[in-house]
C-alpha cells in the first residue's frame, strides 16, 4: 500500500493539522516536565554532592572535606565532634 493511496494529497494538510491538535498537549506536558525535571536536578542535584568517606576505626560515613580539615584533630578524639558539628551545619542551613 502507499502513502498516496491511504492519504491522499488533499486529505494529507487536514490529518497532518488534526494529529498535531492531538499531539500538542502531550507535547507540552513533556516540555513542561522536562524543564522542571532540568530544574530539580540544577537545584537540588550539585548542592548536596558531598564526597564521603568511611570513618577511620568506625562504622559510619563521613563528608571527606571535614577530615581532610584536620586529620590530627579527628584522631585526637574530636572526629565524632566534628563530624556532628557539620551535620548540624548542613540540616541549619538547608531549612532556611
């Protein structure tokens, strides 16, 4: 079968317009939940990347920077203080 016997030319402009009129709120859902999927990501996605770590001599994780700061201080027996510390940091921070 061909294109021309199944649609012929002056029935083409009139089945091509009424699929788009079906097709456009499909269409511009997608669009819509792209951008805000794009949105979400671009917000929330880059600020809690926290590279971690698992804790020397313990059983947890924690945010690497925080050790990196000052390894001595950590292993002096502060690391659980500091650690809460930043933790408290970043709940204080995210709700505001």
């Amino acid at each position: 079968m061909k294109v021309d016997e199944a649609f012929p030319l002056e029935m083409r402009a009139k089945q091509l317009k009424h699929w788009l009129q079906v097709a456009k709120p499909f269409i511009i859902a997608r669009v819509v939940l792209v951008i805000c999927l794009d949105c979400c990501h671009r917000c929330y996605g880059g600020r809690r990347a926290v590279k971690m770590m698992k804790a020397p001599g313990r059983g947890y994780r924690m945010p690497r920077s925080v050790f990196e700061e000052n390894p001595k201080s950590y292993f002096r027996g502060n690391g659980h203080q500091i650690w809460w510390q930043w933790a408290s940091d970043l709940v204080t921070s995210s709700a505001v």
